[in-house]
C-alpha cells in the first residue's frame, strides 16, 4: 500500500495551556481556556516524506518545509519571495568581541524588511485556505506593516491599529498596501481591545499575536533554515532580540520537531533571550526562575520591535531558555545603538536595533563566562537598518565643484 | 587528459569601442583610447564546467555563475547574501494592465535594498583579489550605498562622493558603514572629478560606474537568475528601468552569453528601456535611431536612480535595443508615483520609482501595441520603496482608547 504523501502533516491545535485539541482545518483562535494554540504535526509521517540530504533540491522559500507548516493545498500560498535569508560568518565583528565563530543570520532580507513577513506569509495563506477575507492586527509596527503587504498581495481587506508614537515607516509601508489603518492614542493594549471590537462587531478575523495559531508557524520556518544551512548541526547557541518572543519560540519549536525527527545527531543550542534594558519583563522573570513574566511599566526603547510589556507568550520563552539550558539578559539603549554602529562599520551589515540588541547581549554572556570564545554563536537580525533610518546620524562635509579633498589634513584633524 | 575546471572563465577585458585587449587579473580602468572595458569569457570551457539542468544543486548566490564571473579564487568573495532574488507572478496587477503574463523581478530583497549590491558584490570582490585597499565611488545614492557597504564587508575603505541633493538614505547607509563620505554641491559629474582627483593624487581605485569593468559582470547575474528561474526559455519582453543603464546592458550580456553556450532553444527577448520623462536621453536617441544620446540639461524626476543626463554606456543600451529589436518609452513623475500606488496596494509589492516607471512604460508599449497582452513580460524592480519613504504621504485617523470603529459609516463617507 502506498502511503499518499500530504502537504502538510499538521494533525491538530493545541492549547498551550490547558492542551485541549482543535481542528486546524477550520477557523481558530484562542482555546476556550484563553490559552493560545500551538500546530502539532505527524512527525513519523514527515519524516517519511522529508529527506534532510535533498531539501536542497526544493522550492527556493520556506515553503520547502511544507509537511511542517500549516497548509493543506499549496495554491493557497501568498508569497513576496520571504525567507531564505543569508546566514553570514561575522569573522572581523567575532574577532572585536572575542568571538571565534560568530555568525548573523540576516532577516532585513525579507519582503517588508523584518522576519515579520515569516509569519504573515503563514499567517495569511492560511486564512486564505480557509476562506478569510478580512484581518485586523493590533501591532507596534512591523507585524502591522507585514500584514498588510501580505493581505494585499491575497487581495484580503486589513485592518492596522497601531499606537500613535509607532514608527513612520511601517506607517507608509501599511498605508502603501491600501489598508485600513488606524492610529491609538495609547500603548498596543488598546491596539488589542480595537481589534477585538472589529472582530466582535464585524467579523474580521483577529490575527492579534499568539491568538492566531500560524504566524509562529511561519516563524519557525527561520529556525528551519538556520539547521539547513549548519547542514543539521544545532550550533552552541542561538541568540535572538525578544518583545513578544514569538521569533524565539518559534526557533526552539523548529529544533525541537527536527530533534524529534531524528535529523539532528547532537541537540546542544542553549537559546538566548535579549531584551532592552528598558524593557526586559522575561528577563527579569528568567532571573528569578519564574515561569511567567510581570507587566512592565513604562516601557521604553529605541528598539521599538522589543517595546512590549506583557508577552501573551512569556512561559513559552521562558520555558525554551530552561529546557535548553539558555539565558536571558538585558541591555541599555546606548549599549544597542553603540553595537549597531559597530556592526555596520565592522561588516557592511545594516542592522536594526533590534538584532544589534543580541549582539550587544552575546558580548555580554561572554564577558560573564557564560558563552565560551571558541562556541558556535547565531544571532538574529530580526530586520533591516533601512527601516529605522533616525538612529542614524549623518554629518559630510559639503565640496563645491572643481574643490580638492586632502587625505593627509582630513586625518590628522580626526 | 583531464581539463583542469577553472573557478573563473575570465579571458581578457575588451574596449567597447575599439576593441583592444587587456588582462583582467591586473588592475584595469579605461581603455587607453577612453573607452569602457567588458569582460569576455572562454563560453566553450565554461559550457563543458556548467550543466543548466543542474544549477539548483549550486550555492544559493550568483556566485553560482562564477565560470560567467571574473573571481579567480572564491575565498576573496565578498558577500553579505545578495542575489537570487524572487521572480513574482502578478496576476491581479497585469490583469489591471490587461495583461495575460506579467514577472516582476524583486531586486528590493538586497543587501542595501537594490541591484546595486550585484555590481558591489562582484566589484569589491575582484578589488579585494587585485589588492586594491580603497576605493572611491562617485554616485547619485544608491550605487555608492552599496559600494560603502561592501567595502566595509571587505575591510576596505571607501570614499563616497554624492550630489548633496542626494537621497537621505543613502547618506544614512553611507555613514554607517563608515565610509569617508562627501557631498558636492553639484551634479554627478562633479562627483566623477573629485573622485579621479582622488585617484590621481592618492591612488585610490576610481571604481565609478562603466570606468571599472566589473560591476557591470554583477548586474549581468540578474539576467542569469531570471533565465534559470524561466527554465532557461527566454521571455518575450525584459524591461528595465534605465538611468546609467548598466542594469539593462548586463541583463541583455547576461542573454547573449547564455545563447552562445546554447541554454537558450529560442532566443525571442526584446529589451525595454524605461526613463523618466524629465530625464530621458536615451529613449530620444532611440526615436532619432541614433547610436549615442545627447546630454538631457536640467534633468529632473522623482526616481532619482534614473537622473543620469548622460551615460557613459549609453551606445551599448542603444545597441541592446537595436540588436534585440526593443524600444525605449519614457513616462513622466506623475504617471511613476501613481503606478507605484497601484502595484502595491494590487500586489502588495513595496515598489520603488524606478522599478515602478518600469511597468508604467510597459503598460505604454502595450496600448501602443508595441507588445501584446499575451506575451510574457518580466520587469525589473530595481529597489524596496523602503529607500523611498517619501513618496508615500500617510493619513491615519487618530482613536483614544476605547473608541470603536464605525465600518460602514467609514465606507460611506469615503
């Protein structure tokens, strides 16, 4: 008898919480519990049907990884041409931080800048499978900003609310995708509670982080392509910036499929949480062993993308930083835009606060011993330098024509 | 006898206009009578090391096409993950169009966010394998963005030299990698004398576009990428958005070298060059049938990537033209802005100028009748509407916490 290959192996939702199991072919969001719901997938039929030595050979996107994502019928995919992003060896900014064997995995290299786009090509191909044709997100920026290119290229209405004091290009981005949008004179709680009213009153679909089960799906995909491109080889340690932490869970759950999956030999990665300084509630919560976080008053942060108080899925980074033998650590605004320069100028690679966050928080683990200098070190670059362009400055010296530039006096002026 | 397979199949530099030889493994500008230099390669030696059936087993970069490529030794590739860049269907926009097969080619997912980086990966690179420890670029953004990126990349330094009405962003991208950047208030030909000046007083690699042979060769990979995405069969129409117009010169070499090696059954592409109404030399030559453009004076547009009154390789664009039996259109600002709204609110696609004017001249071909609604059309888009993000004015209504939205009264108001 032969075994008919699906395209996806997804068997169920499962409540994170209370793990209540429900259909992942029909329109969900929370658990009746409250609980967010997580994709489990046939892993001994994936295996079967997934061969670790010829996922080359496939679909350039990370929809190679059909069988774990969520989707039944592959003419259902939206996509931008996302993922696949370049895993960089970071030899001169390794050696500047003591490092042996740094590398970067690039996210600013998606559709709409962020690894953002990760989830909104999951996230919204699958309500287009299952017949959605109006989203809301509740958003700080770039999620709003991947939602809304994403449902505009599935020709899918959307609706953004995003805080008043979000970030001007996600603004131009959401309102070039013909969205809805709309801004709140308050934090993205009450970006939250607007959403849910459309839903209430309307029935757009709520597509809110950790209540719609498949952007973290989509998310995973980069933990995916990072053990592809290690050819199957978990490094040391996987660092990456944590807000709403969906990127980090998202990465152990891809590990953890693998591991089940029996395509690693050695499962070694501690994950690593980096929150800002200005925000660090998982932080705090990891430094006092507590398996849930507390709200963060007054959160602030030039990393916008980290500005998120109360994470709905703080146990889940929580629990991958103790399952995996990780840490979590914090630092300061100046700490991140000082590593952010270093980076640029060390490796051309324009980063966003956000990944040079992780950086910053790697040299950190270092100096307290807690990484070794000759370990095999991953960060995240969770977007692109380009979308934050007022961090940084500019200053160039203005020639008229036909004026000379003299190298000698330049330099001994510096 | 086994033939030894060469990294490169590089064999000499060729002067575009009187065709005299020099050796591409020394340090090479200009032709001693003032003209271009373009790399020939040995295409029968590279046909016997390349199987077109199985470039997908290759590196995911265009250093896949290295035997097309002038490197001799990949360990001096410097890259931070350009190329290979999605070829998207656009279904719901070519339908708007009238058009039945209409590609857009993404050149935004790049390191810097346009094709820029293809002619910085494979320029520096080939620097870096000559020795050459710094480098001066004169350039209206975009182009000297890359080039300061990728130097950095490589630990070289860069002297970049920009019109001071040029893009913020650019300016922004420069200074982060740390480059020696200087405005001149003036137009790029100012630039190109300060940077020669620098090269004749301190020896700095004067890499100014078309006076440095090899990113021309980068900006080929692009046609290569869109024929192996294509199966090899060659579309009926490539347009390109053309300032300098290296991109669309490298597309059609990209094309030529491919049908000499015999990967192309039927070669059919005839090339498109898109300008800008308020600077179109080329098109002008390409209505009088002439072999050379004149200068444009007082050029002008929004797509700034296109203000180029006259290019150094303006005959060779000419002569792609002629010898694939294309044309050249221009479009004006207005008719630019407004199909850049319609591509991304129809496909999500956060397009920039010049890739925009891009589909607005095809459109004009169309209703010329000058191609027709079935053929297979590819536009390339040549940047991220993120280097742009003043081309888009945002308007969004402000709610305080609490506020409910009011659909229908907003659709009938509307």
């Amino acid at each position: 008898m032969v075994m008919e290959k699906k395209y996806t192996e997804i068997e169920r939702l499962e409540c994170s919480l209370c793990g209540k199991s429900y259909d992942p072919f029909k329109i969900q969001n929370l658990c009746q519990c409250g609980g967010s719901l997580v994709a489990r997938y046939d892993l001994e039929d994936a295996k079967e049907s997934m061969d670790k030595r010829n996922m080359s050979k496939r679909v350039l996107s990370p929809w190679r990884y059909h069988e774990l994502l969520p989707l039944k019928d592959p003419s259902n995919i939206v996509t931008l041409g996302e993922g696949m992003t370049p895993l960089l060896q970071m030899k001169r900014l390794g050696e500047k931080l003591g490092m042996k064997d740094l590398m970067i995995k690039d996210e600013g290299m998606n559709p709409t800048g962020t690894f953002k786009a990760r989830g909104a090509t999951a996230g919204v191909s699958k309500a287009k499978e299952l017949g959605i044709e109006s989203v809301t997100v509740p958003t700080n920026g770039n999620a709003g900003a991947a939602w809304a290119t994403y449902a505009a290229r599935a020709g899918m209405e959307s609706y953004i609310i995003m805080p008043k004091n979000g970030p001007e290009m996600a603004r131009k981005e959401i309102t070039a995708a013909g969205s809805h949008a709309y801004l709140v004179d308050g934090r993205i709680t009450d970006a939250n509670v607007i959403s849910e009213q459309l839903h209430q009153d309307y029935g757009i679909f709520n597509a809110a982080t950790l209540r719609e089960p498949y952007r973290l799906e989509g998310k995973k995909t980069m933990g995916l392509e990072i053990m592809e491109q290690l050819n199957w080889e978990s490094p040391d340690v996987i660092a990456f910036p944590t807000g709403g932490g969906v990127g980090l869970i998202g990465i152990y759950k891809a590990i953890q499929e693998l591991d089940e999956m029996g395509w690693i030999d050695e499962m070694k990665t501690r994950m690593v949480c980096v929150q800002a300084a200005g925000c660090a509630p998982i932080t705090e919560a990891w430094e006092k062993k507590e398996k849930k976080s507390m709200m963060w008053d007054e959160s602030d942060t030039v990393a916008f993308g980290m500005n998120v108080p109360k994470s709905k899925g703080d146990f889940m980074v929580l629990d991958s930083l103790y399952s995996s033998g990780g840490y979590a650590t914090s630092v300061d605004d100046d700490e991140i835009l000082r590593t952010k320069q270093i980076i640029t100028k060390e490796e051309g690679l324009f980063a966003c606060p956000e990944g040079s966050s992780a950086v910053a928080g790697i040299k950190k683990l270092l100096d307290q011993g807690l990484i070794d200098r000759n370990e095999k070190v991953v960060v995240v670059n969770t977007g692109s330098g380009l979308k934050y362009p007022n961090t940084v400055q500019t200053s160039m010296p203005l020639l008229q024509p036909g004026d000379e530039i003299q190298i000698e006096l330049e330099e001994s002026t510096e």
